[in-house]
C-alpha cells in the first residue's frame, strides 16, 4: 500500500517505479539521467492582481448594467458603483488565488516558455547533469503547473541525437500527463531516453559507475 504525498497525485509507488525506470535505463547505456519535477517554475505574483483588475471591471461593468436596465434607467447610485468595483476585484483576487487554470491563462504564452526554460536551466547545474566524466548526462524536466516538458543533454549526447528525437519524447510525455497517466507517461519517457542513447552509440563503459542518484527530484519551485 502506497501513501499519496501529494506531489500532482503521485504517490511513493510512482516515485519508486520512476526510480527503478530510471536505473533499468541506465543499465543499457552510458547516459546518466535525472528527472525533475517541479510545481511550477515561478509563482507569477502579478497574476491575483491581474485578476483583481479585471473583476473591478467586469463588476463595475456589471452594476452598469443592472442600473441602466433592471433597475429602469434610474442614474447610477454612486455608492453601487465602487461596492460593485471593490467586490468584483476582490472576488477577482480570490479566484486566481484559488484556481491554477485561470492563474495560468492570466500568463502568456511567451512568459511561461522563457519561465520554464531558465528553471530547466537551472536544475541542470544544481543536480550536476554537466558533471558526468563523459558528459553524458541528460535532465528529463516537467513543469507541472506550466504544462512543460524539457529534455536537456550535455555536450556528449547533443551531437550524437538529433533535436526533433527528444521533442517527440516531450511530445509524447506531455500527452500521457494530460490524459492523466503521469506515472506510466514518464517511465516510457525514460525508457525511450535510455533506448535511444544505447542506440546512439552511448555506451557504458567497463568500470561504469551511477554518478548521479536515480531517484526522481521534486520541487515546489
């Protein structure tokens, strides 16, 4: 029986099957991989204020509204107008608080591309993807609140496999993630990864060793 540790629904056992996904890869090939798991890349702190602009206009809008056709063309009461301001606003506030969906819609697309693609950066230095004796490492990367998935390899495996091979691995993984299957999406991406690399010609060497741990990362930010 696994526990829920409330990383996006996966539970120990996930954790573990990424983990043994990872090691069996890793048998088969030279390559060192480390998936990363991340929340969300930044916590977009302009966004509940975005939303509260936009709910002060939709309820000033729609106190407008209500004067000028239920309430029979009577003026404005000025005192409905800020009430209705100040509630839409802080309702407004509220919902991107409470709602990933309409906190990342409130994101362009852009924002969140460059977001993902400097905290990719960023874990590849912190877990030492680069400090393999054959730079052979790569960093499987998953942005769960961003929908984003990254894979980045070091300079032992950039020439060897070509860009649009890792981007149907993306591919596939962030359809498998998005109908739901999280665990079973991201053991055939690191099945996937260790085939390819063994099929590139990145062997292990006789005296291999694991130099990076095969346990999954998950981070909050």
């Amino acid at each position: 029986m696994s526990a829920e540790i409330g990383f996006e629904g996966l539970s120990a056992a996930d954790l573990s099957a990424i983990r043994e996904a990872t090691r069996a890869a890793e048998e088969r090939t030279g390559g060192e991989l480390v998936c990363v798991l991340v929340k969300r890349c930044d916590p977009y702190p302009g966004t509940p204020w975005m939303g509260a602009a936009l709910g002060a206009i939709f309820g000033a809008g729609a106190i407008g509204v209500w004067q000028t056709t239920a309430a029979g063309w009577q003026p404005i009461d000025p005192f409905l107008l800020p009430l209705g301001t100040l509630l839409g606003a802080v309702l407004g506030f509220l919902a991107v608080v409470a709602l990933p969906l309409l906190r990342r819609l409130l994101v362009p697309t852009e924002v969140l591309d460059r977001r993902v693609d400097h905290r990719a950066a960023a874990a590849f230095l912190d877990e030492e993807v680069f400090a393999t004796r054959d730079r052979t490492g790569v960093l499987l990367f998953v942005a769960f609140f961003e929908h984003r998935v990254r894979i980045l390899v070091d300079e032992g495996i950039r020439e060897r496999v070509d860009a649009e091979v890792w981007d149907a691995i993306t591919g596939e993984l962030t359809r498998g993630i998005r109908a739901g299957r999280t665990r079973e999406a991201l053991v055939d991406a690191i099945e996937a990864c260790g085939r390819i690399l063994a099929e590139r010609g990145v062997d292990r060497r006789a005296d291999d060793e694991n130099e990076l741990s095969n346990r999954p990362r998950l981070l909050d930010e």
